[in-house]
C-alpha cells in the first residue's frame, strides 16, 4: 500500500521500518527532513543506523526539543564518512551551512568579537572582526572573546610590542608610511620585510591568542641571550623590551588561579528559558589567559531561574514534574555543552589544546571528544565534571559569569521588547512588531541614486537581510531627482511576489514584515500606499513614515501625524531603523558616485577596456598615482605596452 505524502515517519511504521533499515550502520552524518524537504536537525554518529533509531524508540528519553522535532521528520538523509572525526567535521559545515532550526547551536553569533589572523596572505593581516568569514580556510580565528575592551587593549599593545601591517592599503605608492619610521611597521608596503620573516613576527602574536604568552617569553629570552652572547647588544635590547611589555600584558590580563601544574580549560552555561550563555575560561600556568563567550537561543520547556544556582535538583521542596523538566534539560545541557566544544576545538591549533577540560555536565559522548582531542594534541586529554574542591568552586565561578552575562542580556532583551510594546500601542498593532523593514533613497540632485532595505528582529539589526536597491527608473538621472517615484519602485520591487509567497505552502513566514517604516514624510508614505493598493497588499502590510526634523509618524490616510513624544521608547526604535537605513543608503551611494568618478576618466582613454582598467588600479591604486606616472612606469603593468602607456600618459598630459 502506498504511503500518503506528508505524513510524518513517526505515523507511518512500514515507512519509517524501511528508511531506518536502509541506513549503515557506519560512521556519518544524517539529516533530517520535514514534509517541505527543510532540514530539520543535522547530526552525526559512530553508528548511524542506532543513533538514528533511538529518536523513534518508544520510552527513549528525550529532551523536549527533539520529542518536538521527531514529530516533524518525514524523510532521512545520511552521508557516510571513514571515521566519527570526519563526520564531526562534516557536522559542522553542513550545519553552518543550512542553519537547521532544531540545531541550537553551532550557528555563527556575532555578539561577540574575534581576533583573525589572514594566514592566506604573504603579509598576513591582524584585526578585530565580528563575523566568521567563509574565506580561506588558512585563516585564523581566536574566540569569540567576552570583553571586546580588554580585547582591543591587548592587540593595540601587541602592535606596540611587534612591528606589524598597520594599513589594509599602502598610504604611498613609492615609499613607506610613518609607521615604519617609528617602528611600528616593518615596511610590508614596500618589500622591506620578506614574507618569510613577517611569519615568523605574526606567530609570535599568534601565542599571545593562543594563551602561550608564558612559552613566547621564554623563546624570546633564549633569543635574547643568543643575542647578547654574538655581542649583538642592539637586537638583545630590542627583545629585552618586548619580553617586559609581555610581563606587563600578562598582569593585564591575568587573574592568579590555584594549581599552575597542568593547563586545563572550564566550561559552565547559564539559562532562563529564553537564552543560554555559555562561558570558557581558558587557564594556563595557573593563569587565566582568556574568556570566551557563546550566546544561542534556548527552545524547549522553560526551567525556574535559579541565580547562580546549578539545577541538579538539590532543593527536597522541587516538584516531581518540575524535577522531570529539570533532568531533561540537564540532558540537554550535556549536549549543548559537547557541540560548544566541538565546534571549539575544531578551530583551534592542536598547541591550544588543555591537558585537562572541566564541564559542568555531564556531556552526551564524552568517550569520542576526549579520544578526538588526544589524537590531536598526542597526548592524553581529560574530561571532568568535578563535584568538590578546587575543581568545583572553578565551575561555580565559570558558571556565576555565565549568569552575569545572562542578566545583562535579558535587561537589554527586556528593553527591546519594552520598546516594541510601547511602538504596538502607539500603531495600535495587534502583536508585537517582531520583524520591522527599513526603506530609504539616497542620491545627489538625482545622479547615482540607490535605496536602502534595513530588517530589524526583535529590536536588533539583522544585517544577513538587508539590500541595497539601484534606481532604475529612467526619469530619475543627474539632474533630477524624485523620491516618491524611487520609493515606490523599490517597494514595488520587493512585494512584487509577495502574495505568490505568502500563499505558497513553502513560503518562509519570517520573511513577511510585521512593519514597514518608510524614511520621509506624507509624500514618501502616499507613494507606497498607491503601489500597495494597485498589488492589494494593505490589509497584509502596516506601513508608516518617520519625517526627520521632529520625528513625526505619519499613517496611511492621516493629515495630521501621532502625537508621540520623540524621546518615548517605541520612537526610539523607530529612530534607529531610520538612522540605520539611512546609514546603509549613504554607504552605497558613496561607493557607487566613488566608482564612477574613479573610472569615468579611464573610461574615455581609447584602447582601455574594464581588463586593463582594472590591473592600472590594482597597480598604482589610484586615478591620481596614474595621472603622475612616466610612459615607463606605465609599461611595467602587465598587459600594457609602450604604445598604450604613452596614449594613457598623453591623454593625462596634453
């Protein structure tokens, strides 16, 4: 008999037998669907056939989230690999990849900071950056760090203590910048330093990242005594001076711990229901060299807040129901803390690897991580979840941060919703304005006009969906200029198939505004009223305008805009939508008036097509540096000749 579609495996016995008995029993990844062919969960497993069926036995324990879950799946997917090590890999990507809602973790945050390191490069660059790119895979990340202060405070004094590239760019075409002068540059502008030698600069930075500042100064000090011993006075100073900038970094940056034999790592969370913050505490030589910091959002059974409190259900006074909750999330706690520090460890060098890791649960496969990380690091690994002593109060201590950082992140969740609420009341909306879309034009008396689409979720930009739009209408070019008819083009433009969306059944809900808030005044907001009409979107769509000089709010149809106060909390974000989209809006117009200028010159040089153009500026970076270049120095860039480069050097000196 042939199954119906769309019903569910855990409905469907005869399917559900015949797609688990279809699964190997080998090392691998599976993925589970739902009906719409979303992926649901991504997992991995030494044995995908017994994992997999476990989540449809009957009496299985499982958390609330994947009993959730399992009610969804309706088809299964499974890639084999040699070995769980590579299935753990193979995990991660695919997860970052597809982002599968029922995976709360491994999923990039950008809360907090990282340190990169651009190994791809001859020069390799050292900065801050929020966001994991998806580049070379050579590049280096460190963190995400907690406290971006303390983090910005130690590179600033490494790049006092190491000569490092300072610029993206080089200042000047035929010479070195300041920095090198002073010394805080090795002239990778101008070759000065081969790449060789800058590698060797760069991984002694990298140690200081990597919690082996202690291991770095005692290289240095061999260093220095080799110096000083080839009467080499100059350099053995130069190094003397580094190892005490050093000393001082680690009395920044240090707090003294007990038992400075062995390096270990800590590991604790804390959650509410609605958010989990998890906290690293990265100790060596007794030291504490790094905190490292994870924010996911928890889906599941809402457990009591228990302040600093473990919930293991040591209070005789909690009910059996409440225990039962308890236990399951402490399960699932196990599993978050086993994916923090897989995802961990996978991107740290096997040098960065503790002797010793401390959990505070117990975690889902603790056997596998902790033969993984001995494999890697070629010695023995520990993974302990200790219950008293020294080890305990180093959990409780992880853990009370965990619940700091937990309490400042629910005040500033509060303060959001605090912000939504009051902008629902004033709109007299009947849900809270979760997904809030941002419009703006930006243009100079009509020439390089763009606009702008911002996407606020739940208070707080969501960057991943924001747009730029280019103006196409022809009747708006250098010279003339027309908001309301740009405006409406792009708000024609991105509901356009809205409707075909909306009633598709595997159209994304979280891609429909709750709010549409148009930068200008009645003007703009008519504009966008008449486009939505003529598509019958209105009684879908609330759309509003914010006029700039005194923050009014105008809605459709009204002469007269709100009485708000601007200062009032749900006008604030209003504010910040507007400022943003007018921010991203600038940005483009920037870029786009920039390019034209840059290249519109070169553009009427005959012979010089966008190939060329293209090696000219990558060679001498800017229009200025060509305009001065000799026929000679134009002839060096590849696929110029000397009949071109003296056309390009007449055509700048008539």
């Amino acid at each position: 008999m042939t199954a119906k579609p769309n019903i569910p495996l855990i409905k469907n016995p005869d399917r559900k037998s015949r797609i688990l008995q279809e699964i190997p029993n080998e090392p691998g990844v599976y993925l589970m669907r739902d009906a719409g062919e979303n992926i649901l969960y991504i997992g991995k497993s030494k044995k995908l056939r017994s994992r997999v069926q476990s989540y449809f036995r009957d009496g299985q324990d499982r958390s609330h989230r994947i009993a959730v879950m399992v009610t969804q799946v309706y088809e299964i997917e499974f890639i084999v690999t040699d070995s769980e090590a590579e299935a753990l890999a193979l995990e991660a990507n695919l997860i970052k990849q597809h982002q599968p809602y029922f995976n709360v973790l491994l999923k990039d945050d950008k809360k907090y900071p990282f340190l990169c390191i651009t190994w791809s490069e001859a020069y390799p660059r050292v900065f801050i950056t929020r966001k994991r790119q998806k580049g070379n895979p050579q590049d280096r990340y460190y963190g995400p760090y907690v406290d971006g202060h303390q983090l910005r405070n130690t590179l600033n004094l490494v790049k006092r203590i190491f000569p490092l590239r300072q610029r993206p760019q080089p200042l000047f075409k035929d010479r070195p910048c300041l920095n090198y002068d002073i010394g805080r540059c090795p002239g990778v502008c101008q070759g000065l330093i081969t790449p060789e030698d800058y590698h060797q600069t760069v991984q002694k930075v990298a140690m200081v990242f990597q919690g082996r500042t202690a291991e770095l100064i005692e290289n240095l000090t061999t260093l220095m005594e080799q110096a000083a011993e080839s009467m080499n006075f100059e350099q053995a100073a130069i190094i003397r001076d580094r190892i005490i900038s050093l000393k001082g970094l680690e009395v920044q940056q240090k707090v003294a711990l007990p038992d400075d034999t062995i390096s270990r790592d800590a590991v604790a969370l804390a959650t509410n229901g609605q958010y989990t913050c998890i906290q690293l505490f990265q100790i060596r030589a007794g030291q504490l060299v790094g905190r490292l910091g994870f924010v996911v959002r928890f889906s599941g059974v809402d457990i009591p807040q228990n302040n600093g409190v473990k919930p293991a259900g040591k209070s005789d006074n909690i009910s059996d129901k409440i225990s039962d909750q308890i236990s399951d999330k402490i399960a699932e706690f196990g599993e978050i803390l086993q994916q923090i520090l897989e995802e961990h460890y996978q991107g740290v060098d096997a040098v960065e690897i503790p002797r010793e890791i401390l959990v505070q649960y117990e975690l889902k496969d603790e056997d596998f991580l902790a033969s993984w990380l001995s494999d890697r690091l070629g010695r023995k690994v520990s993974i302990l979840t200790p219950q008293r002593q020294s080890k305990a109060e180093l959990i409780e201590m992880v853990e009370r941060n965990a619940y700091h950082e937990l309490h400042r992140l629910q005040k500033v969740s509060d303060r959001h919703k605090q912000e939504m609420q009051d902008l629902a009341e004033i709109l007299d909306l009947a849900d809270l304005p979760h997904r809030i879309e941002g419009y703006d034009i930006s243009h100079i008396q009509g020439s390089d006009a763009v606009a702008s689409r911002v996407v606020f979720i739940d208070g707080l930009p969501a960057k991943q969906h924001y747009r730029h739009y280019q103006i196409k209408n022809p009747e708006v070019h250098a010279g003339h200029s027309d908001d309301f008819a740009s405006m409406a083009e792009v708000i024609q433009r991105r509901f356009r198939d809205w409707n075909s969306a909306k009633n598709s059944s595997n159209s994304i809900r979280e891609d429909l505004p709750d709010l549409v808030m148009i930068d200008g005044g009645k003007g703009q907001l008519s504009a966008v009223v008449k486009v939505l009409s003529d598509l019958g979107l209105m009684a879908d769509l609330r759309v509003v305008s914010l006029a700039k000089k005194r923050e009014e709010i105008f809605l459709p149809g009204a002469s007269l805009p709100l009485k708000t106060d601007s200062e009032q909390p749900g006008v604030q974000l209003l504010r910040r939508v507007r400022d943003e989209a007018h921010r991203f809006a600038v940005s483009f117009h920037r870029q786009k008036r920039t390019n034209r200028m840059r290249r519109s010159r070169l553009d009427e040089i005959p012979g010089l097509g966008h190939h060329r153009q293209k090696q000219l500026l990558a060679y001498f970076r800017s229009v200025d540096y060509i305009r001065m270049a000799t026929p000679e120095q134009l002839a060096e860039v590849p696929g110029i000749g000397p009949v071109l480069a003296q056309e390009i050097y007449q055509y700048f000196h008539p």
